[in-house]
C-alpha cells in the first residue's frame, strides 16, 4: 500500500509500469529538491504522464493523467551541479484525488490502485502466446529466444508495454488496464493494428 501522499513526477513522454525499471535524469531545480527529499525519506516517486497541451504552462502545474505508478528509487547517483541520475522499479498503481501546493515541486493525494489477477489462466496463457508469436517476427541476435520462457506473466507484458516503441498515449492507456489480463490482450491488439498497418504502407513494387 502506497502513503497518501507521494510526490510526482510529471513527464510528457515516459510511463511507469509496476515491476519495470525507469532511468531517469533529473536537471530542474524543483525536481533535483524532490529526489533530495524522497532519497532522504521512503524513496518514493510517482511518475504521470502530462496531458496534451502541456507545453504552455510548463512551468507551472499543467494538467496530468489521473492514473500514474509510483516507483522506489533503486539507485541514485548526485551529480556535481547537482543534477540526479536515478532508476526507479515500478511499485504500483495509483489514482490522483488532488494536488498539495505546499513545496516547490508537486505531490498529490493518492488512492493506491489494485489490479486485477487473471483469473482464467488458460485465457492467460493465450495472451502470453500470441504475444510471443507476434515477437517471435522481430529480429533476434542468433540463437536468442524473443522472451525468456520462465519471465512471469505480469512481468513480461508490464516490460513489453513500457519498453516497446510506442506512443506516450498508448502506453498510458495500456497503464490503465485493469490487471495483467487485460493489457496482455489490449497490447495484442495495438500489436497487430501495427504490423496491418505497415503492411498497408510498404507494399512491393508500389511506386511514390
């Protein structure tokens, strides 16, 4: 269970997912204050995506996706200027109620967000392998196998979700999923709406 109030990190490009790894470089003064006091206490940040338009008042408190995961900072390195290279590990998700003005950087009040576990493990277990038959089409150094068979479920599809090339807004709404069931299968599905369209975009001998 997350504390009800965690300080947040808002970024328009990065999304969290729980039991993932985020490295993170940290330049602004206000957040450089926020790792100093989350190394200094429970080493918690949660991390939200910015909502579009956000460009126009940066640097105040432009609007955020309600729904973000908390990290622990598992490794900190202070720079001499006083910048931060940090890694967070994904804890877990959680909903924002609102926002404390208190200090220079923003914390929120939070509820902490419990997922769903798959409860049909066959319906799993096909999610699982039609992820693997749709990754098993990327290249692969020789003799490597696309996904490491004894990787947990919950594990591979929250890694494929934040680390695979895709846009901040898809990957928030797969964040959003309730349980490692449903964002198996909603990963599926941008995963073949992808390749269909790439096929419909290079086709041999087509001329532009």
């Amino acid at each position: 269970m997350l504390p009800p109030l965690v300080p947040i990190f808002p970024l328009p490009n990065a999304v969290l997912f729980p039991s993932v790894f985020l490295p993170l470089h940290i330049f602004e003064p206000r957040y450089r204050q926020m790792v100093k006091d989350a190394l200094a206490g429970d080493r918690l940040i949660g991390m939200v995506l910015l909502r579009p338009g956000w460009e126009l008042e940066y640097e105040g408190q432009p609007p955020v996706f309600p729904v973000g995961c908390a990290g622990l900072v598992t490794h900190a390195e202070s720079l001499p200027d006083g910048r931060y290279n940090i890694v967070l590990r994904g804890l877990q998700k959680f909903r924002i109620e609102d926002e404390d003005a208190g200090l220079t950087y923003r914390r929120a009040r939070i509820t902490t967000i419990r997922e769903s576990g798959p409860d049909d493990a066959a319906l799993m277990r096909g999610a699982r392998q039609r992820l693997e038959s749709l990754l098993a089409g990327e290249k692969v150094p020789d003799g490597e196998a696309p996904v490491p068979s004894a990787m947990p479920d919950e594990e591979l599809v929250n890694a494929l979700a934040q680390y695979m090339d895709l846009e901040p807004m898809e990957k928030q709404a797969l964040l959003e999923c309730d349980g490692v069931l449903a964002r198996g299968r909603s990963l599926v599905e941008l995963m073949e709406m992808k390749i269909l369209a790439q096929r419909q975009t290079w086709k041999p001998g087509a001329v532009h």
